[in-house]
C-alpha cells in the first residue's frame, strides 16, 4: 500500500495526499485557462525600494506526509555584511510523528499554540479514522492524541488557542459521503463537536476574531460558514460561475458538483472578505462577509491550490500545485504582481511571517525528491531562501 501511494505522487492534484483515488472519483487533473482565455501578465510592481531585511530570526513548522515528520525551521534573513551560515535558513530539529512506525501514517496539516509551546498535527491516514496529535515544541514528547473522522487534513487553532478546527477529508470514500469539521478543545484533546458540512470539504480557516470558521466543498463548489460559538453551519455560498451566491442547506446540492473545486478559502486580514481557491476553474473568487454576495472573481495562470493573506492586508498568495509556481497579488485591484518558480514542482502549503515581509511555501516534489521549503520576499517579489526536509512537504504554519 505504502509503495502504490507513493508511486503516484503526481495524480493527487485535487487531493492532499499521494493515494491513486477510485476510479469512479470524478477527480481531474489541474485544467489549463479555457480556450480564448487570456491571463492577464503580472503588473510591473512599483518600483520601491526594500526596506531592510528584518534584524530577527523567523521560525516555522512544515510536515513531511510520506516521512511521518514535522520540520522546525529556522530563517534568519542575511545582513548586507553577513553570509551563511550565520545567517540563512535550516532545519533545526525534525518532530517524529505519528503512532505505527512501520506504516506512513501522513502528517498533514499542522498549528502552533499561541505561546508556542506546543503544535498539533493532523494524522490523515487512519484505520480508517485519523487523529489529532498534540506535541511539546521543546522536548518533542506527544502529549495528546484524539481520534477524528475520515482523513483529517487542513487544521487552524482559534486565536486564543483554545479550540483546535480540523477538517475530515474523507478522501477514501468512493461514494464520497458529505464529511466534516471537527473542533478540538485544545487542552485536554476532546473532540467536542463534528459539524457536517459537505462533500470533501478542505482548507480550514478562521476569521482574525476566530468566530467564524471557512472551509470549501471539493465536490459540491460551496464556501461554507461555521459559526464557533454555535459550532453550526450558519451560511452556505454556491461558487459555480454564473450561479454564484447564497444558498439554503435545503437548496445545496445534493450530488456531486465540481465545477470550481474549491480547496482553500481564506479569510482577509480584516475579516470582510473570504478569498476562495478554484483549482478546477483555475480562479480565485472573492465573496463579502456581510452581504454574502460575490465581490469578484478572477483567472489566475494555473490552478490555484492554497492561499494566505499577508496580516497587513496588501497581499494575497497563492500556491500553484501542478507547476510549482508561487503568485503574489495586490489587493487594493486585484492585479498580478508576481509568479515566481518555486525550487521544486508540486506547491503546496502557504504561510506568510506576522510582519508581512515573506511567505513560506512547501513543495512536495515527485519519486524521490524531498521535500522543500522556499521562503520569498514579499518587497522585492524574489525567491531569497530554499531548505530541503523529509518527503512530501505539506503543512505549514509560522510560530510566534
């Protein structure tokens, strides 16, 4: 089993992991723009000049899916007079993962507490179910473990680390049954709730307040709203062109819809908008908080996988799966400022530093590549820093 999931990497495009699906799983490989469609070239940025690299040394969290690891990076930008390796990026330890040691369990999604003590990962391959693991960041002892539903992936942790959302996947399924969010109480790993949102529901988001939580609908092209004090789905959004809008649970549909695909959905740094990855319709669509109506949608140059906001709400990042290409795009219009190749194919997971200067993405590579992280400058639009870590990069989140 290990073998087949590895041998097929390059297939789990519309996925998070590198299982071949059924057959009968209506899951296409990224499409190119649709014929006649232009995407429109990046704009010349401003030309500015960058304030200085930042005096301080940023430290981070990625997984490894097919080496059961967690990476601890460290990246200290270079000084005009320093050189590595004094400064640049490492990897300062990596976290084994996981609770079979002969079996690729695929460490997925991954977060930090608050005070940084601790991270929790998401364990996606489950017999069936998978888990939520809680590590200490310090002695790397597991000191927590809860069993969730089919395939956790993505996860994010409420602003004052409290509560745990994690999203069940349900990758494995053929008849791809509507799934879940799971919510964790953090410090004694109970899961206190499962809502039932949609049909392979990915990419786990809250607002900045953290009341309400974001996730789209693979297989059924709808944004849905959680609300954490209810911990009840509160609004459904259609994504598909031309119908997009509100929709009623009753009214949401009940087949298999994948016309958009939506895999992440990404609040704003205030919180009005929600910005929605279509990988299938390569597009990223922008929908208002408060009127729950369409603000915008927009072609990107292939299809978008993750997103991040920069926390000072200028910038939006997208990961670019099937290339392995990175875009920046400036918020105020919209517009394309950069793309930018990563070090590998396969992109995948996205963070950007509390300070808003640099994103760190993951790549996964194919076959026997590792893994890697790539860390641009969000002033200059430049690729500075790359560091390899175990196979299959995936998750990533930035500590504080």
């Amino acid at each position: 089993m290990r073998t087949l999931r590895l041998g097929l990497a390059a297939l789990a495009l519309a996925a998070c992991h590198h299982r071949q699906p059924a057959p009968e799983l209506p899951v296409r490989p990224e499409q190119p723009p649709p014929s006649g469609v232009q995407v429109p070239p990046p704009t010349p940025p401003v030309v500015v000049a960058p304030s200085p690299v930042p005096a301080t040394t940023y430290r981070l969290l990625a997984t490894a899916e097919s080496a059961d690891q967690v990476a601890l990076i460290a990246f200290k930008p270079c000084q005009p007079a320093e050189v590595p390796p004094a400064c640049g990026v490492r990897v300062e330890r990596t976290y084994d993962v996981g609770w079979w040691p002969i079996e690729i369990e695929g460490p997925h999604g991954v977060v930090a507490s608050p005070d940084g003590k601790s991270f929790y990962v998401s364990i996606a391959h489950g017999r069936p179910t998978g888990f939520l693991e809680k590590y200490d960041l310090a002695t790397g002892k597991r000191i927590g473990r809860v069993q969730l539903g089919m395939f956790p992936a993505t996860v994010d942790i409420s602003p004052n680390g409290s509560f745990v959302y994690v999203i069940n996947f349900n990758f494995d399924d053929p008849e791809m049954q509507p799934s879940s969010v799971s919510v964790v109480e953090a410090d004694s790993m109970t899961e206190v709730a499962r809502t039932e949102t949609c049909r392979m529901p990915h990419g786990s988001r809250l607002n900045p307040e953290g009341t309400l939580h974001y996730s789209g609908c693979m297989m059924n092209d709808l944004l849905v709203e959680v609300d954490a004090r209810t911990m009840a789905v509160r609004r459904l959004f259609k994504l598909v062109p031309g119908a997009e809008g509100p929709v009623s649970p009753a009214a949401a549909p009940a087949g298999v819809s994948s016309v958009c695909s939506p895999t992440w959905a990404q609040p704003s740094a205030d919180g009005s908008r929600v910005y929605v990855a279509c990988n299938k319709s390569g597009e990223i669509v922008a929908v208002d908080v408060a009127s729950w109506r369409l603000v915008k949608r927009w072609k990107t140059p292939a299809a978008p996988y993750n997103l991040a906001v920069t926390p000072n709400g200028k910038q939006l990042v997208a990961t670019q799966k099937g290339p392995g290409t990175i875009t920046i795009w400036r918020l105020s219009d919209d517009s394309l400022m950069a793309q930018i190749r990563g070090t590998r194919t396969v992109a995948s997971g996205v963070a950007v530093s509390r300070d808003s200067r640099y994103a760190f993405v993951t790549l996964e590579g194919v076959g026997g590549d590792p893994g890697t992280v790539d860390i641009i400058d969000l002033q200059t639009l430049q690729k500075v820093a790359s560091v390899e870590i175990g196979k299959q990069a995936g998750g990533i989140w930035v500590l504080p």
